[in-house]
C-alpha cells in the first residue's frame, strides 16, 4: 500500500509520515504543488493524502486534474480551511473524505484504512476489531454474528474506541468527543464511567474478545483480550 | 449649548452696546438739529423785533398768544458792555398765561437803537415742544433698534440653520453609524467648500477605521488559522510519546494535562475562528431549524452530563418554534446558554427555560449580579474555569446580531436570566 502525503507544513508532514509509516504503509512526501503534480503524473498511489492550501496552486486543483485523468486513487483532504464551501467543493471533485486540521494521527489513520478498505469491497465501511463489527452508517454492531443492542451514547463511545485500538483516550478526550460542546466545562466525569461501565458489561455479556481496560485513574485503551 | 444658540448670544451681546451706543449718538444728532433750529428761530425772531424798533413800526404783541415772548429793556452803556452781544441758554421764564415758570430757551442780544441807547432784548421760546419731539426720538430710537437687534438675531439664526443643514445632516448619520458593521456613504448634497470636504474627511475617516477593524479581524482570523497546524503538530507528538514510549505512570499523567491545555488551546482556537466567521457575516445557509427540538437535546445532554449536580430543569415550551437560519448557529446558541446555566447554577438548582412569543429566556440561580454591560464582551469570565473559553456567550452575542435578534441579561430574585428575543 502506497501513500502519497502531499503536505507543506514540514513538521505536520514528518509527524503523518511516521504514523502512517508505523502502519505499515510505504509513503511518499510532496511539500508543494509541483511537486505532487509530477509524482501525481507518474506514479499510482493507494491513497493521497491532499492539503488544499500549497505553495504554487491549490489542492482542489490537484484533484480535479487527478480526475480528469480519470485516476481512481482514494483522496482524503486535509485541509485548516475548514469552511463548509471547501467541504463540499473537495467531495464533489471526487475526494473520499474531508479531514479538518487539526486532527488526531488516531483519526487520520482510522479514516485511511476506512478508505482503503471501502475501496476494497466496494462500499461496506464496518470497523472490525476481534469479533466486534461496528457499521458507523448503520449504527450496528455484531459480536461473531449476533447483533447487539446499544444506547446511542454507547455506540459513540464504542465507536470512538473502534477507530483507535490500543491507544490511549483520557476521559476528558472521550467526555468531548461523545458528548461535544456539553462537556467542556464539566468537571465531574460520573457520566463517562457510567456509559463505559454499561457498555463494558454488554460487551462482556456478548462474549465480545476486545476490552476497554482502564489505564491509571485518567484513561482508557481498548484492545484485544489477552488468552 | 447648541451652536445657534451660542451665536444668537454673541450677537446679541455684541450688538446691544453698538445699537444703544448708535441710538444714543442718533438721538444726541437730533437734539442737535432741534435745539439749533430754535437757535436760528430765535435769532430771526429777534432781528424782525430789532428791524421793526428801528423802523418804529409796531412791535408784536408781548405775549400775544404766540409761543415766543420777548422782553426789551433799556440799558445804560455801563450794563451794556457787561453783557455779551449775542448768548443762547435755557432757562426758566414766567408765562403770565399760564401764570408759571416754564423751561424755555432763551437769546439774549444787546442792540442800539437810532439814538444810540443801548436796549437789552431777551426773545424765549418755550421749549415743551421740543421735549415732546426729543421724547419721541428716543422712543423711536429705543424701538426701532430694538426691533433691528430682534431681527437680526432671528434672520441670521435662519440664515444660520439654513446654512447648517450638510453640518446635521453629517451628525445625524455619525450618529447612526456603527464600526465594523459597514456603512452608508456620507450624505454629501451640499456645494459649499467647507462642509463638502468636512464630508470628504469623515468619509475617509470612517473608511480608515473600517479598513482598520477589517484588517485587525483578518490579522485576528489569520492568526488562529496559522496556529491550527502548530497546536495539532504539538498534539500528534504527546500522543506519540504516549501510545509508542511507555511513559510510566507520572508520566503519563503529565503528558494527558498537557493534552488538555492543548485541547482548551485548540478549542479556544477555533471559537475564535467561528466568531470571527460570524463577525464577517460568512454564515453558511439557513433552513427552518426547530429551537424547541435543540433545546430539548440540548437539556437532555446536559442533565447527563452535569447528572452530579442534580440539577432540576424546568422547562415552559410550546409544541415547535420554526426559525430560519443556520442550523449549527442555532445549535451553538441553544447549547451555549444551556450550558452556561447548568455550569453556573449551584447544585441541587433549577434551571429554567422558557420559550413563548418568540422569545427565549433561560435563568438559573446566583450570587449576585453579573456585569450586564460587559456579559457579551469576549473572555468576560465570571470565575476561572477549566475548560471556559469566554467565548460563549460573544457567540450567543455575535449570532443574534448577525439574524437581529436582541439579547440581554438580567439579575432578579438571584437568578440570572438571559433573554433572546428572536
């Protein structure tokens, strides 16, 4: 799997380079438009990662050429203009996802295997981790091949988990990413330890094989449970 | 003190010692001329007595009904040579018609007749009569001056406003004029110089001070937007650290509080950013968005969130309320003073929310009043929060102004009450 990173910012670029390296993705650097135009040009890559903002033209600009070329590459834009119009702009020139800086490397990473794999058997996007299945468009979730039933909260919360395995999430991370806006001036976090007590017991009640551990007093790490 | 009045004051002060000074030199002049055409009467008077003695013809009757009397007398030299040829004065003379003294003005002449006999001859005119005319003149005077002052305060006052309109019609739309909110040309109809380049000054310092808040709000927007990547390069490398070096347990404590700066930095960030994109109307589109809907999630996300607190929420809401406009505009809205009530209400409180007659108004309770002149003002912050920004309620602020909505905060019965009127 070959990854094109076109991104101007060098530190940001070095940081998306090695994550994505750490995957196990070969990649491929572009600092400026020129550049990923040639390499564009002359080679195929699995997923670009595209910056909208470059020095000497605009990412968009990129990607309507990638289509006129009638190249399939999965795009996935990264952009700090996070404006609606550029949104909607970069999907309608074919772009797969639209990541808003700044993000998570976690969420990066979740999204290009999203991508790649959607590219793969056309168009299911099920996070699979262990026996847990989790389809984020359809809200559902099976355990081997039983389905289970969660509160919406829990399935933001499982879902939050799902796309980053084996790394740490800090509660007050996980209070703002599932509850938004609410929680950023909360400083009790009851609600937090009750969702993920309830949802620790319906997994464990489904026999699901992954656990969400708890990692000192402040976090969480799902991961595959140990033989 | 308005102007026109300051300068019907001057004038007026100005004018009344050049009006009373002029009517008095007026009104000496005429006296002048009144007392010097009884001299001149007198003089011919007395030549006709003098001829008609010479002539010896026949003398006017003394005191023959007429207005002038006259008295001859004989004088021997002696007397004559202490007398002087020729004198006017006033001076009280008997009218036996009348049988009393009255001012009159009087010649005195000393003459010889045909023999050589010096004869004293003194012809008065009783001056009542030029009284009554000087008496006149200055009443005259005192009034027609008057009646000039009054005139020319009133015309020039016209004449004033009149030629002050551009100069209002300028203050007038100074007036209306709000910085940073863009703005009507200056009304420029006029033709006179001064006030066509006093238009032009205010146009260009009104255009200045635009490009001014307009720069500092792209210097502000620019800004933010440039931290993005830095603050998300800072971010990746902790988590890094994190999930690929195994930080021992402080460690790792360390490294989660500096993610959560970091996060209050990030949001701080891009609320600025949202404000800034409000400020400069780049709204995305409306659609009918129900308020009742937003607060009832709004209020079921908070109660979950802020469970600890056992805050009760009452809630006064009718079936639906339609508005149009954006829809995450309307959301950050709803949540921010949602929010703010449960983050600010002391546990065990009642939060209440009432929506009727298109207007809003969500209370909790307090201490004491907060500062309504400054509660909208960005990082206006009752208490340090973890996690505040300050920004929520310039939001609140920033949304209504851009949909017209009226916002305000009210403290009664210790409870703080915001209000939106949509």
């Amino acid at each position: 799997m070959k990854i094109l990173i076109v991104e101007d910012e060098p530190s940001l670029s070095e940081l998306i380079e090695r994550e994505v390296r750490s995957e196990g993705y070969v990649t491929e650097c572009a600092r400026d438009y020129i550049t990923a135009e040639t390499k564009i040009v002359g080679y195929n890559y699995d997923c670009i990662l595209l910056d909208i903002s470059l020095p000497g033209g605009s990412g968009l600009e990129l990607l309507s050429k990638l289509r006129e070329m009638g190249r399939r590459e999965n795009v996935i834009i990264i952009s700090a203009r996070d404006s609606v119009d550029d949104r909607v702009a970069g999907l309608e020139l074919g772009a797969d996802d639209y990541l808003p800086k700044p993000f998570h490397m976690t969420e990066l990473i979740a999204r290009i295997r999203s991508v790649l794999r959607r590219g793969r058997t056309g168009g299911s996007l099920t996070i699979d981790i262990g026996n847990v299945s989790l389809d984020p468009s359809s809200r559902r979730v099976n355990i081997g091949d039983r389905s289970i039933e969660l509160l919406k909260k829990e399935f933001d919360i499982l879902l939050y988990f799902m796309q980053r395995p084996d790394h740490l999430v800090d509660k007050v991370v996980l209070a703002e990413a599932v509850w938004g806006d609410y929680a950023d001036e909360s400083d009790n976090f009851q609600f937090v330890y009750a969702q993920i007590k309830n949802l620790r017991r319906k997994l464990e009640a489904a026999g699901a094989d992954i656990e969400i551990r708890s990692i000192y007093g402040f976090g969480y790490k799902l991961t595959l449970k140990a033989e | 003190m308005k102007l026109s009045r300051r300068i019907a004051l001057i004038l007026t002060l100005a004018l009344i010692p050049i009006m009373v000074l002029w009517a008095a030199l007026f009104f000496f002049a005429v006296e002048r001329e009144v007392v010097d055409e009884t001299d001149d009467a007198l003089e011919e008077y007395a030549e006709l007595i003098i001829t008609r003695y010479n002539d010896g013809r026949v003398l006017p009757a003394l005191n023959s009904g007429g207005k002038n009397i006259y008295t001859l007398t004989p004088i021997s030299d002696e007397e004559a040579r202490h007398i002087p040829r020729e004198e006017y004065y006033d001076k009280e003379v008997y009218i036996p018609e009348h049988d009393d003294t009255e001012p009159a003005r009087v010649l005195s002449t000393v003459f010889r007749d045909k023999e050589g006999r010096y004869l004293h001859l003194e012809v008065a005119m009783p001056t009542i009569e030029k009284d009554d005319l000087v008496a006149t003149v200055l009443t005259w005077s005192v009034v027609l001056f008057g009646v000039l002052l009054i005139a020319v305060v009133v015309v020039s006052m016209l004449v004033f406003r009149g030629a002050l309109r551009p100069l209002y019609a300028l203050l007038k739309w100074l007036d209306g004029y709000k910085p940073g909110e863009g703005h009507q040309p200056v009304p420029n109809e006029t033709n006179i110089k001064e006030f066509r380049r006093l238009n032009e000054a205010a146009d260009s310092a009104v255009k200045r001070s635009e490009a001014m808040v307009e720069s500092q709000k792209q210097f502000i927007a620019n800004a933010s937007h440039e931290l993005q990547t830095p603050l998300a390069v800072i971010g990746n490398r902790v988590e890094h650290i994190i999930d690929h070096t195994s930080p021992n347990e402080e460690q790792l404590e360390e490294l989660v509080k500096i993610q959560q700066s970091l996060r209050h930095s990030v949001r701080l960030n891009r609320t600025l950013l949202q404000l800034m994109r409000i400020d400069s109307g780049e709204v995305a589109e409306s659609e009918d968005v129900d308020i009742v809907t937003l607060i009832r999630e709004c209020v079921e996300n908070c109660s979950e969130v802020y469970e600890a607190k056992a805050i009760e929420c009452a809630m006064h809401l009718p079936e639906h309320f339609e508005l149009r406009m954006n829809e995450t505009l309307a959301r950050t809205t709803v949540i921010n003073l949602v929010k703010n009530a449960y983050v600010y209400s002391p546990a065990g409180g009642t939060v209440t929310i009432t929506l009727d007659d298109r207007r809003l108004t969500v209370a909790n309770a307090g201490d004491a009043a907060l500062d309504s002149a400054r509660v909208f003002d960005r990082f206006y912050t009752r208490t340090t929060r973890e996690g505040s920004t300050g920004l929520g309620l310039a939001i609140v602020k920033a949304v209504a102004d851009h949909y017209g909505f009226k916002v305000s905060y009210a403290f009664t019965n210790h409870r703080h009450t915001f209000t939106v009127e949509f």
